[in-house]
C-alpha cells in the first residue's frame, strides 16, 4: 500500500501528475478499506469478549443456584472462599 503512495508521489515530482495522482487516490482508497476491515475486526473481537463474559456469568449464576450445589453446601458448610472455582 504503501509503496502505490511513493510511486504517486515520485510521478508527481517528474512531471507526470496525471499517473501519480492515479497512485496517490488509489493508496487513499485501500488505507480507508484497511480502516473499515480494522473497525470490523475490532468490533467482532470485542463482541466476541462480551458474549464469552455473559456466558461465563450465566454458567456461574446456573451454578450457584443449582439444587445439586445448594445440597452439597447444607452437607458440607464450609466457607465460600474454600469452594472450587466457579462456585463462588
């Protein structure tokens, strides 16, 4: 990409403004599709972060409320603190 703005700007400087301004709005073109293609990304990245903490939320939540923890804890009440991971 960057190498169409050199290009571009070497033929404006011999004279061949017409060729190098070709160059130069091609470079403009691609770094604004690179810029969207980035947003995108970054977008689905952060979506996909959001939906992986909301399921993480919702399996703890299930967890904690389950029957099978609730007895075991009626059985065993040891502090929370000492619970495995995902219990607390």
């Amino acid at each position: 990409m960057e190498a169409r703005y050199a290009l571009g700007t070497a033929l404006m400087r011999l004279g061949r403004t017409e060729e190098g301004t070709m160059h130069i709005e091609e470079f403009r073109r691609l770094q604004a599709e690179a810029a969207i293609s980035e947003r995108r990304t970054y977008q689905l990245e952060r979506l996909k972060r959001d939906a992986a903490v909301s399921i993480a939320r919702s399996e703890i939540t299930t967890r904690l409320r389950s029957p099978c923890v609730k007895r075991c804890r009626m059985r065993n009440p040891r502090p929370r603190r000492t619970w495995p991971s995902g219990s607390r």
